[in-house]
C-alpha cells in the first residue's frame, strides 16, 4: 500500500474515532443537562406552589379546605408543555387537588409517597403509572407546624427526554457525515501536495546513489522536515563520493606499506631465536622455589581442613564456595563435594544483590564482622556470626569466611525484648512500646502528610464480671478481647495493653476520618459480640475515646491524655460508642472558663451598667416605656454590648446572678424616676434558665418590698431563646405568678422559629415583639416583609399587642403602621442610652415634628407589598449595573429569575393577591426576559467584553422601566378592585 494511502487511512480512522466518541460524549452530556434542567424547573414550580400552601397554612387554614388549587395545578401543566400531571395529596396518599379531576379522591400508596414521607424532603424518582407509561416524579413535602400534612407532585414522561435526545442524535449524524467529507477531500489533497510527491523525489534520487550516480540533485525547496531531508540526502551523496574517491587512493598506499612491514618481521625472528637459550637455563633454577612452595601451601591446607570452626573460601565475583572444611560439612549437613559444587547464595538468606553487596565490603576492608542467616540442609535457619576477609589464593583474590552459630544467643535476647516491651498476659504491645510506636507513627504522618487516630479503650461492665467469676475468667476475658482486637486492626496498626481493661489503638497512615471510623465500629462490634466460658456467655462493650494527628497538633503524651479525656465523655454519653476529641472545643471551653472568671470579676467590680432604649407608639409619638439592656464597662475595651458576652455565661450559676443584678439596678432605676416624677415602665430581658430557677417569684416579690415605690404592672419581663427551655410547666407555673403580680409578659424574638409560635400558644404572654432581622430588611426583602405581616395578623387575631424591633428610619415605621404594627423601638427612635440622659431626650422627642407628622403620611392602601417587591426588583438592577460598571460584587445565585428576592414574592403571596390581573401574566414574561438578559450581560463581562456588556445595559434598564409601570398599574387595579 502507497504512503499517502497509509497516512490518509490512519488520520480519517483517528478523526472518526474522535467524531465518534466526541458525539457520544455529548449526546450524554445533553440527555444529562437535559434531564437535570426539567427537574430543575419543576422542583422550582413545585416550590412556588409550596410557598402559597405555606402562605395559607400560616392562617391556620386545613390542607382539604384550600379552594382553587385545581385551578393553580391546571394552569402550571398548561404553561408548561414537559409537565404532564400535577397533584396535592394528603398525608396518607389521598389525592386532594389534582390537574386530572378524574384522579381527585384516589389514595396513591406507591413508593413516592413513601419515599418522600420517608426523607421529609424534596425527591425526584422513575415512577411508572398504570398507563404503561415511566415518568420522573418530583414530590415535595408540605410542612406544617414540623409537621409532613400532605406531598406536592409532578410528573413528567421520560419519552419527553428521549424524543429530545433522539433529535439531537439525527443533528449530530448529520454533522459527522458533512465533517467527515470535507476533512477526508481536503487531507487527501494536501497529503499528496506536501508529502507523496516530495517523498517520491527523494526515493527515486537514492535509487540512483545505490547505482553509484551522483549527477541527478533532488530539486525541493520546502522549510519542513521534507526540505531538511532532502538537503541531508544531496549532503550524503557527495560525502559518499568522496570517500570512494579517497578509498581507491588509500588502497594503493597500504600495498606498499605491507611490503615494507614484512621485511621488519623476518629480523626479528632471527632475534628471538638467540633469546630461547637463555630463557631454558632460568626455568631449571626456578623448580627448586617451586618445590618449596608447594610443601608450605599443604601445611595450610591441613590445618584449614581440621580446624574446628566452620571455614570457607569464596569467590567473591561468582560466590562459589571454592573450599571447605570438615567442620563446615558436619554444620551444614552436606558432604565437602556438594558444598563445592554450591554458591554462598544457597546458604545465606539476604537476596543475591544483598550477599554481593556484603561481600564486596568484606573485599574492600570496609567491614570484617557480619550477622547473616544460614540455610542447613536439614531446611533449618540458624542465626551465624560471620569473620571474613580478602587474601590470595593462586594469583587471585578470595574471601576467606569463619562462621560461628548464634541461635541460642539471639533467642535469648528476643525473649528479654519481649519481656520488656510486650504484655505478658495478652502478648500485646504494653506501655513502653506503645509510646515508642505512636512517635514512628507521628514521624511517618509529618513525613508522609497523613494521619494517625490515638485511641484510648475501657471495657464497659468488665469490673462487675470479674468480681463475680474471678480474676481467671477476667483474664480470659482480656486475651479473648485482645485476641478480636489484633483480628480488626490493619497490619500497619498497633493494639497495646496499657493495664486493667484499659486499651490504646494506634491508627496509622489514615488518609480520612471515614476510614477511621470503620475502624471503630468494627471494633465496638467485635467487642459486644457475647463471650463464652464453660457454659456461660458474658457481655461486655467499650468506650473508646478517639483523637487524630495533625488535627490535634501536640506531641504523643498529650495526644494520649486528649483521647483518654475523650473516652470518659463516650462514658457519659451512654457507653458503648466513641468520642472524638476536639481541639477547638476544647480551646474554646478552656476560653469559656478564662471568660467566666472575668465576668465574675466584672460583677464584683461593679464594670457592669444599665443603658436604656426608649419604647414608642409610633402613630401617637407616646413613649410607652423603656427596655432595659446590660453593658460591661471593659476597663481596655471599653463599652461592650452583651452580644459579646452573654452567650459566655449561658445555662450557668453566673447568668443567673447577673439576671438578679439586672432586676436589681432595673427596680432601683425606676425608683429613682419615681422620685423625679416620672412615671416609666420597664422592660427586662429574662433567659428560660433563670426563670427556672428556683424561688425566682420569692425574690421577685423580694425586691418589690424592697422598692416599694414601684409598682409591678410597671415592669415587663422579655422572655429570652424559647428554644432552650427545658420545662414549660416550671416556666408557665413561673410567669403565671408573675402576671398574678401584674407583670406583664413579651415574647422577645417572635419569628425566629416554631418554637416561638408553640410557646405562643401554651405559655401566658402579653405582647409579642417582631424579630429585628425581619423588621430591619423588610423594606428591601418581600420574604421578611410577608414574616413582618403575618406576625401582626396574628398578634391581631389573638388580640395581643405588637411590638416590632430594629425601626430604623421613619420609612420603617410607615411601613409598619401600614401593616397595622403601631408600637416600635431602634436606632431610628432612640439609640440606647445612660439612664440620666433618659429625661432630656424625652423632652427633645416631643418636639421631633418629623415623627409627629408621621401619622399624616399612612394611607388606607394596604398594598406596601407591592412598593418593597419594586424595591427589591431596582436593588437588583442597581447590583447588576455595579457589577459590570464598578466590578462590585454580586450574588450569582439570584441571577436566578426562581430565586431572587422578587420572585419569593411574586410567586407567592403576590400570587395570590394579585394573580387573577391581566398585568400578572405579562409580569411574568417580562421578569423571565429581565433575568435572562441580566445572566447574558454578566457572561459577556465575564468573558472580557466589559464595553458591550455596558451597551446591553440600555436594553436592561428599558425593560426595567416597563415593568415598574406595570406594577404601579397592578397596584392601582388592585386598589380599585378593593
């Protein structure tokens, strides 16, 4: 086959074989992505439909009783062509709302309700209808109050999938055909232009130098390797026609030369003939040396061969035994003959390359003593002293070698290293070689860049047994435990004894704590498993408790104390199971108990102080009262917020103390205003731990008697982390006591979590106060306003008063007054302040016309929702815009049109209130349009095209501002409708 054909079959073989699995690649990849964006779109739809249930929930309505959401099911399978059913089911399967009407009633007990009941959490699987039909099923859980009440689904058919991918095959057949023609028309043009023809050139120009003519030069101008080729090739057949040339030359010269040298060699003969005389007359003298010599290498030989020690001579190039005395037969076990006709390798344990590197320094003088291991006939290895070194033997250099048997000695030695470094009962390591064990293993982990587990292990329930059935059936207790333990460990790891019950497990070369954790919970499972003695079978487990080089960076004495530690908290937590110690909990334990004792310093010091936070109705521009909250007057630090410290002294005897010194001061204050005439309730942040403690009513009405001046119904107690509460008997019994006084009762943070909504219902509580962090971004966040909303409604419901924290501008409070919320306190009010500034700031608020005015700019629209979403819509302009123009940052993940700030609104409670509009719809579309320009706007400046990414920023603002003209018009069709 020609050259070119070679070429051309071997370059379109590799192209069709890339094309090939380059469209395999991507028909995979695109059924992948495929795949993953429709599930992808469908857990967001399923999402919205979540947030409106949650929405309706919230209001206390049943799962059953949610009129319309047949209509919502059928009109997201409507606007969405890959979405084939959509259903809400209760907990038990019944289909309650469904896009199908002929499905509603039926009870769907298949594996994705359980599966989905199962996680509690969003799921997607390959389900297969009775239809005959698969379909990839995506169900979320409905919760309410932490509780699953019923399951989101829709489907989907994986035909949808693979009608996609198909077409996308029949593209890429169709690419590949094309790509290949071109490819193969265009390769086999220019492998005939720049190869087969040069090629052919220089064959036939080296034919023509094999027939020894050099008048035919190859005529190619080309820079490549062709062209060097061809230059090497005219090169080479001149060089080759000079050196004929000078060959034909060189022959005439060696002729002469030849002729000349053999006259030289008939002279010399003549010569050496002369010389043979002399030589015979010196050969007779030297026989008499000879004969002497002889005689004296016999002696030797009889001495060597009755020697009692074992003697050989070895060559030191081949290792042959050269000799061998009768001493050195009886001890191997061989005849002299067979060990002559052996190598020192068939003796000597070491590997060929190990005994030729011993011997060559024995050759060299380098050493004359060595410790080997010899094979006897018998099969037996014996422990051998060898003496060697080099002399000559007939004019070359041998090894002679004495050996001596050791055995007995080295067994000696290994059972007084066992003695000293292993446990007698269970032949483990004991103490001694452990510690010497676990630094090779710290030396290994810093050279290597691995880990080392440190584990400290206690026999649970073994004391009992042994004082039962007696130290024998303990012992036996402790080999067979011994015995598992050696049996689950890796070959690199080390069990040792350390004493009693107690063992040590070093771990080493571990690459991930997973690994060590199978360790262990192999090891509590051998260890549980019953022992029997005779015909009784004794349990017992283990604590172990676990630490891990580098993680816990101290040498091995520490590391030893770290995990010991570690096993008595397993012991506390239950027995039976590990603890892994932590370096960082345990600095910041130690930190903690630093802290304490500064603040108990602090108390009796008296660093401590009480700031105050006036307390509004913002309609009125009445001051309602004050919250009082504690400072610390750090002597280097200076004004420190208890944000700071309080969660130091959490659940201990000091916070408890520090409660009492702020009611204390609390009470004293209020009686010193009494004095002054003025009349002002108080607030008190009280924690669940305190309020539990017992005689909290008898001090109470202690310090009453004590400010007898101050009446109870003029203090608040704020309840504090309702999540720590441990007992709501003991708390309910306690306030109720205290309302039975005339204190009232908040409820601090209402919002942050269920707890707040549960404690809500069964603890006695006066006055609810909104969380800053909703109060603080609803203006910004729809999400917080909707949670700021709620909160008052239901305040409402239950007719509680509201109080909302983190007002920090008038925009604030507007906002809430709207919502109905007409109590407020925060930075936008009154920032905290000493108690004697408190008088003239009250002087100075009833002059602050801009918050008398307030009342005048509230409206009766009840649409504040729609202003907050625009808010957020332009937030998110303006951050696109920085992003591109400033390079300030951005969160990529609201880049996202089903996961900016807008749309949890939008496809939530705006849903609801304002999804029957013509203008929703029409929102909808142009949202989506905004959030797709927005994510090209950021690709293209992300690619280093910030200039055109600017230009396209013009498009963005434009339909910016056609969507805020259509939400100003839902706001005024909404408004009219009400």
């Amino acid at each position: 086959m020609r050259l070119n054909r070679k070429i051309l079959l071997v370059t379109i073989g590799t192209l069709v074989l890339s094309l090939l699995l380059s469209s395999v690649v991507n028909i995979n990849s695109f059924r992948s992505n495929y795949t993953d964006a429709l599930l992808t779109g469908s857990f967001g739809i399923g999402h919205s439909i979540e947030s409106v249930l949650d929405e309706l929930l919230a209001l206390g309505l049943p799962l059953e009783s949610l009129s319309g959401m047949d209509g919502k099911l059928k009109e997201v399978v409507a606007k969405n062509r890959h979405i084939e059913y959509a259903s809400i089911t209760d907990q038990s399967g019944l289909v309650l709302f469904h896009s199908n009407n002929a499905q509603i009633g039926q009870i769907y007990n298949d594996t994705v309700t359980i599966n989905t009941l199962s996680a509690d959490q969003p799921l997607w699987q390959i389900h297969d209808w009775s239809d005959g039909k698969s379909y990839y099923d995506v169900s979320i859980p409905i919760i309410d109050q932490a509780q699953t009440v019923g399951i989101i689904r829709l489907g989907f058919s994986t035909k949808v999938i693979d009608d996609k991918v198909m077409q996308a095959v029949r593209q890429v057949v169709f690419n590949f055909l094309l790509t290949f023609i071109a490819i193969a028309l265009l390769l086999n043009f220019f492998m005939r232009k720049q190869f087969v023809e040069p090629v052919k050139q220089l064959s036939e120009y080296a034919a023509s130098i094999t027939n020894g003519r050099f008048e035919q030069p190859v005529k190619i101008h080309s820079e490549d390797e062709i062209g060097t080729l061809s230059h090497a090739l005219q090169e080479m057949g001149s060089t080759i026609e000079g050196q004929i040339d000078a060959l034909r030359r060189s022959g005439i010269e060696l002729e002469e030369k030849v002729e000349a040298r053999t006259q030289q060699l008939e002279t010399a003969n003549q010569t050496l003939q002369a010389s043979n005389h002399d030589l015979l007359e010196a050969l007779e003298r030297e026989k008499g040396l000879s004969e002497a010599l002889r005689m004296s290498e016999e002696r030797s030989r009889m001495l060597f061969e009755a020697n009692k020690a074992v003697m050989l001579t070895i060559d030191p190039d081949s290792g042959s035994i050269l000799t061998a005395n009768r001493a050195a037969a009886e001890y191997y076990g061989y005849t002299i003959e067979q060990l002559l006709k052996m190598s020192i390798n068939d003796i000597n344990t070491l590997s060929k390359e190990e005994v030729a590197q011993e011997m060559s320094r024995a050759r060299k003088e380098e050493r004359n003593h060595f410790i080997f291991r010899h094979a006897l006939a018998s099969g037996e290895v014996r422990d051998v002293e060898v003496h060697s070194g080099p002399f000559i033997s007939d004019g070359k250099q041998v090894l002679y070698s004495i050996v001596h048997d050791i055995t007995d000695r080295k067994k000696a030695e290994a059972e007084l290293e066992h003695i000293a470094h292993y446990d007698p009962l269970t032949g483990l390591p004991n103490r001694r070689l452990k510690t010497d064990r676990l630094r090779q293993a710290i030396a290994f982990s810093k050279r290597n860049a691995t880990s080392v587990g440190v584990c400290y292990l206690d026999l649970d329930g073994f004391k009992p047994i042994n004082d039962r059935f007696g130290h024998d059936s303990g012992d036996k207790i402790l080999i067979e435990i011994a015995s598992r333990l050696e049996g689950v460990l890796r070959e690199e790891d080390t069990v040792s004894r350390i004493g009693g019950d107690e063992f040590v497990l070093i771990l080493t070369n571990l690459t991930s704590m997973d690994e060590c954790i199978l360790v262990l919970d192999r090891v509590l499972e051998v260890i549980a498993e019953p022992i029997r003695l005779d015909d009784t079978a004794l349990e017992v487990s283990a604590s172990i408790g676990l630490t891990v080089y580098p993680e816990d960076d101290v040498d091995a004495d520490i590391l030893l104390r770290h995990a010991d530690q570690a096993m008595y908290w397993a012991k506390e937590a239950g027995k039976n199971c590990y603890h892994l110690f932590d370096p960082l909990h345990d600095k910041k334990i130690k930190a903690n108990r630093k802290n304490i004792k500064l603040l108990r310093n602090a108390l009796s010091k008296q660093e401590f102080t009480l700031y105050f936070q006036p307390k509004v109705d913002m309609y009125s521009c009445d001051v309602i009262g004050v919250e009082a909250l504690i400072r610390w007057l750090h002597p280097e630090a200076g004004i420190t917020p208890p944000g700071d410290f309080l969660s130091i002294i959490t659940k201990t005897d000091l916070e408890i103390e520090l409660g009492q010194w702020v009611f204390d001061h609390a009470l004293q204050q209020m009686s010193q205003w009494q004095k002054m005439g003025l009349q002002l309730p108080v607030s008190i942040n009280i924690s669940p731990h305190h309020l539990q403690y017992p005689g909290f009513t008898e001090y109470i009405r202690e310090r009453f008697t004590k400010y007898a001046d101050v009446t109870p119904d003029m203090l608040e107690l704020e309840i504090l982390e309702t999540a720590s509460i441990d007992d709501t008997n003991v708390i309910y019994h306690t306030l109720s006591e205290c309302r039975e006084l005339g204190i009232k009762i908040s409820l601090d943070d209402f919002g942050t979590g269920y707890s707040s909504l549960a404690y809500f219902h069964r603890l006695p509580v006066d006055i609810l106060k909104i969380d800053q962090n909703f109060v603080r971004d609803m203006l910004d966040d729809p999400q917080d306003l909707t949670i700021v909303d709620s909160v008052v409604r239901l305040a409402h419901a239950f007719q509680h008063p509201v109080i909302a924290e983190g007002v920090e501008s008038v925009e604030h409070a507007v906002a809430l007054l709207q919502l109905g919320c007409r109590l407020g306190q925060g930075y936008g009010i009154a920032r905290p302040m000493p108690a004697n500034e408190i008088p003239a700031w009250l002087k100075q608020w009833q002059g602050n016309q801009l918050w008398r005015s307030l009342k005048n700019r509230v409206t009766k629209s009840h649409h504040v929702d729609i202003d907050v979403a625009l808010t957020s819509h332009q937030r998110w302009v303006d951050n696109l815009i920085g992003y591109v123009n400033r390079d300030e940052a951005i969160n990529h993940s609201q880049l996202d049109s089903k996961h900016c700030n807008f749309s949890y609104w939008f496809n939530g409670i705006g849903f609801i209130q304002y999804g029957s509009l013509p203008q929703y719809t029409e929102l909808n579309r142009l949202h989506e349009q905004i959030h797709a320009l927005g994510y090209k706007i950021i690709s293209i400046n992300n690619m280093g095209n910030t200039e055109y990414a600017q230009k396209r920023i013009n498009e963005l603002e434009v339909l910016s501002a056609r969507f805020v003209e259509l939400m100003k018009e839902l706001n005024k069709d909404q408004a009219a409708i009400s």
